[in-house]
C-alpha cells in the first residue's frame, strides 16, 4: 500500500492493480491492446464498458474476456467513427448502471492497420480514414467520458500510440523497420500532441491523462503493455501529466 | 545559395511568418506560390514589384478542403510542372473562445486539426510524386513540441503531427532526394500571437513584452529569423540533415 498527499490534498490510498469494483470504458476493445487490456482488467474484477468502432467489432469479445473467469460485469457496444452521440450514448448507458467511470483506455486497431495499408500508401482517402478513426475518435470517446470521471474529480486515461510518432518508423531514430506508414506516424505524433493538451486542461480537475507508445513489435511485448497500463491507472500516475512510456 | 529553376509552395503564405519566408525563397531565386485563403495575391503582388520577371503567384486555397488542394496542385502542375519546394506553414489556432478540453467542440476541433494537419497532409501527399520523380524535393514543416503547456489539443495535435512526418518522410523518401526538416516552434513574434494574447484579455503589447522576457535568449524568435533558417535546410546538399527537428523556443520548454 502507498499513502501519500493526492492532488486537492486527498490522501492517496491505491496500490498498483487494486482493481476490484472499479468501472473502465475500453475504446477499440477488439484491438490486440485493448482485448489483453479487457481480460487483464476483468481479472483484477474491473466492470468493463467495451467499445469497438461498427467494422472492427469481432464477435465472441465479452465471452473471450470474461475466460478469466472473473465476475466483472462487461457489456460490449458498437458506435460508428464520428458518431459523438454514440459515443455520449454507450458511455451514458455504463454509468446509467454502474454510478461511475474510473478509467478510459483507447487502444485503436493498429494490428488491422498494419495489415491492411500498404507503407508507401500516399492516398488522401486512407488519411481522411485514419486520422477519423484514430485522433478523431480518441477525442470523442474522452469527451464522453470526462463529465462523468470529474463528478467523482477522480479519473485516469490512457492513450495508445506508436513509436512511429517519434522515430518516423523504426525502433530509434534513422532505422527502417518497416513497420508504420505515413499516415500512422502523422496521426501517432498527433495522438501525443492532442493528449499533452488534454493532460493539462483536466488534470486540475482530478482527471490524468498519460500514454503508451507500442514498439513495431509490440505484439509479442504485450506483458509491458499491461505493465504500463497498470502504472497508469494505478494511482502511482496520479502527478504524471500528460507522459508517454515507449516500449521500444 | 541558388533556389532558381526552383518551385515553391508556402502555406499560410500571407501570414506574419509565411510572408517572411516567400520573400526569402523568391529572392534566392524560386517561383513561390504564396498559398493561403486570403491576401495571397497581395503578397506575390508585392514580391514581383522588386524583380523584372515575375517570381511568385497567388494560390488561395482553403488547404482543409482536399478538393481545392487538387484542384490548386492540377493548376500549378500545368503552370509550373509541379512543386519542389513545399513549406507547410498554414495554421489556425482554433476557437479563441471555448477552446481548452472539454468545452470545445467537436466540430471546432475537426476544422482546426483539418487546415493545421490534414491541409500540410493533403499538400505533402500531393507533392511527392513530381519530387521523386524529380529527384530533388524539400518539405518543411512549421511545427511545435509535442508537448506544450496551454496550446489547444487540436492545434497542437495537428503541429505536432508534424514531428511523425518529418521523421517518416525522410526515412522513406531521403533517397529520392527528397530531405525534410521541422523548427518547432513556441511564441513567435507575429501578429497571431497578438490577437491570441488579446482574447485572453490582455494587453497586447504588455503580453508581447512579457513573452519576449519568458525567453532564455530575451526575445522571442521573428518570421526572419525562421525564414532564414528554412532557406539554410533547403539548400543544404547532404541528406544526412533530413528528419531534423529543432526545437527553437528559447528554452521555455526546458524552464517548465
């Protein structure tokens, strides 16, 4: 157990994972990151509102989550990219049962990303499509989901990204693994940019926002994704405005 | 340092740092197309009064809408054959009012993040055909840190965008010929940051004052300094430079 002074004075009792009872809207739920998201947290006892944007919903999703066997509620939605309504909707609806949010996780479907999109893909239609996707539903899913975290002034987010949005595409700097495209550094860089913003708007309301930028093979790094979401939403990040661990 | 026989495309091209830079390029010799949505023919009017040939060209152009982007790349490509040298300096900061998270609105967002990166975006995409083909292209970015304390989540994720592509396009492209660079920047000196400081309601030339004392170095960096600086990336011969971003802000960051 940590106790130490939290933002407004609260005392801060939390240890890393303490879970149980917490609520989470998990954006992207069908994503690689946000299914190992979804069971670790169910399996710590965390009530999940999972969210998958109408192509990328994959059926048997809560089932796979609730494999662990815990007994976190979990209800599954669609909301097509754009729809702020949906977004509003399907948030509402959680906390309609539930009372509260505590933490949002938006994990976008890089996996589906890489394997559809060529890397020297220079069309405007795939930018118009990602930059919605991605940025634009990071936005409205945070926006949905902020009034009901500052009602308890208490929140933590989590923005998922890729390294691409610092080195261009390799694991450093100069180095081509072939592994992003344009389109995807430009939107990764944005994700960081949007989300240092948004740290510092909210995190006087009790609200932290921080971020996790996947290495080009983070697909079989998945145990330091947990690592760091866990970090972030305990209550360790509670001063960490607006930080990205990349796990290259 | 010879930029004729060269095209260039500047976005934000009649704005405070745009102008600086358009002269800059033209008088080493480019044929710049001074893009922006208004005031782009005054200022290439301007230009062409201190040369004997004609060495820029209004584009007006909206860059957040893509089919005026195509339609402003069809024109120039028939004119000019197509752009060497693209600045992508275009940006608007967003709502003065109701502009920090929440209160912002999804649709003030979306206009924002669609002139400041998906605008630079459209540009970029359409411009490297001709440079590979070409052999020859520079692509400048007008940027920020990616991390700043009181820019408004979408301008900063539009500028800081910016970062990705440079790093990108240069690691693909470098051997075409085409070399990137990036100067992200903090408070300029330029009539933006003006009109910025005077809808948080303050004095304008008391705020600029105090602006230019945040800085380590005593002054915030002008439009020439920055135009300079992009000429001296254009014309630098060796790839090795491509991909660089410099963070050009006085140490503010650093102070924080």
């Amino acid at each position: 157990m940590r106790r130490i002074n939290g933002i407004r004075g609260k005392t801060m009792i939390e240890p890393i994972a303490d879970y149980k009872g917490r609520n989470c809207v998990v954006f992207g739920a069908s994503s690689l990151v946000g299914r190992e998201i979804g069971r670790h947290l169910a399996r710590h006892g965390v009530n999940l509102c999972l969210i998958d944007l109408g192509p990328y919903r994959h059926d048997g999703l809560v089932e796979k989550v609730r494999e662990s066997g815990s007994e976190a509620r979990v209800i599954h939605q669609t909301v097509a990219s754009g729809d702020e309504d949906g977004f509003k909707r399907v948030v509402g609806e959680a906390v309609d049962e539930w009372g509260s949010i505590d933490y949002l996780v938006c994990a976008y479907y890089l996996e589906d990303e890489a394997e559809s999109r060529a890397l020297d893909d220079l069309s405007l239609d795939s930018w118009d499509e990602l930059l919605q996707g991605w940025v634009m539903n990071y936005f409205l899913v945070t926006r949905a989901t902020f009034p009901h975290m500052i009602r308890g002034e208490k929140g933590r987010v989590v923005f998922v990204n890729t390294s691409t949005g610092y080195t261009g595409e390799g694991e450093g700097e100069g180095e081509i693994t072939m592994g992003g495209s344009i389109h995807e550094s430009a939107c990764s860089s944005a994700v960081t940019g949007m989300m240092t913003s948004i740290a510092r708007d909210i995190i006087p309301r009790g609200v932290s926002v921080n971020g996790i930028a996947l290495g080009p093979n983070y697909e079989n790094d998945m145990d330091r994704v947990i690592w760091a979401t866990d970090f972030w939403l305990s209550g360790m990040c509670e001063y960490a405005c607006g930080q990205i661990l990349r796990l290259y | 340092m010879d930029l004729r026989g060269r095209v260039s495309l500047v976005t934000g091209g009649a704005g405070g740092i745009g102008i600086k830079v358009c002269e800059r390029l033209a008088a080493l010799g480019s044929f710049v197309y001074v893009c922006d949505i208004k005031g782009a023919a005054a200022v290439a009017d301007r230009i062409n009064l201190g040369y004997r040939e004609p060495r820029a060209g209004p584009a007006r152009c909206d860059i957040s809408d893509r089919e005026a982007v195509e339609a402003m790349y069809a024109h120039m490509s028939r004119e000019k054959g197509g752009v060497d040298i693209l600045v992508n300096n275009a940006a608007v900061y967003g709502p003065l009012k109701a502009r920090d998270f929440p209160e912002i609105s999804y649709a003030d967002f979306l206009k924002t993040i669609q002139v400041d990166l998906s605008g630079a975006m459209y540009c970029t995409l359409l411009a490297i055909p001709h440079m590979k083909q070409e052999g020859w292209g520079r692509i400048i970015f007008t940027a920020a840190p990616m991390s700043s304390s009181g820019i408004p989540a979408p301008y900063l994720a539009g500028k800081a965008g910016f970062i990705g592509l440079t790093k990108y396009l240069s690691q693909r492209f470098s051997e075409d010929g085409i070399h990137t660079f990036a100067l992200a920047l903090r408070h300029v000196d330029t009539p933006l940051i003006r009109k910025v400081v005077e809808s948080r309601g303050h004095d304008p030339e008391k705020a600029v004052k105090s602006l230019h004392e945040k800085s380590l170095t005593g002054k915030m960096i002008t439009p020439d300094e920055i135009a300079a600086i992009y000429a001296y990336f254009i014309s630098t011969a060796s790839p090795r430079t491509s991909g660089t971003v410099i963070l050009a802000d006085g140490g503010i960051t650093y102070l924080r």
